[in-house]
C-alpha cells in the first residue's frame, strides 16, 4: 500500500468514526428532550394531584366540622369550588395528554 492509499484510507475510517459519533449525538439529545418532556408532564401532574388532595381535605374538614355540629360559615361553598376547579383542571390535563397520544398515532 502507497501513503496514498493509507492516507486515503484513513480519512475514510475518520469519517466513518465521525459519522457514528454525530449519529449518538443526535441520539443522545433526542433521549434528553424527551426525558425533560415526561418530568415536565409528571411535575404538572403531580401539581394537580396536590390541588386535588387539598380540595379533598378541605371538604373532609368541612363535613367534619357540619358532624361535629360546628359553624361552617361560607366553608362549604369555597370547599366545592376548590373541588370542582381543581378536578376540572386535572380532567383538561388528562385530556390533553390523551390528545397528545392520539395524535402521535
């Protein structure tokens, strides 16, 4: 083999190599996007499961008080409205998301 065929030969096995590593690279940073993508749906997820358990907390706490013979004073009312705001936002997520899904398919 000349120098000529082994530099040939070389710059070929370079690219090669080149083209491989651009390939995992491209690879890697779809993988990252979409691992930030699910914990930015889980975070948001776990956000409205919060504000679902503290809408139920606050009516627990209203029906105890109204068995317990207690005042309730306008509670009853803003504790509905919690619930029903924040299950109303978690029903728009999980219809979101079940979009999202459809429309990949």
């Amino acid at each position: 083999m000349t120098d000529a065929e082994v530099t040939a030969l070389a710059a070929i096995v370079v690219a090669v190599i080149e083209a491989v590593a651009a390939w995992d690279r491209r690879q890697t940073r779809k993988d990252r996007q979409r691992a930030e993508k699910r914990a930015a749906r889980r975070a948001e997820e776990s956000r409205l499961s919060m504000d679902l358990m503290s809408a139920n907390c606050a009516l627990a706490l209203v029906t105890a008080k109204k068995l317990a013979g207690m005042h309730t004073n306008g509670d009853v009312e803003e504790a509905m409205e919690a619930a029903k705001g924040a299950q109303d936002a978690y029903q728009d997520f999980l219809l979101s998301q079940a979009a999202g899904q459809v429309a990949k398919v």
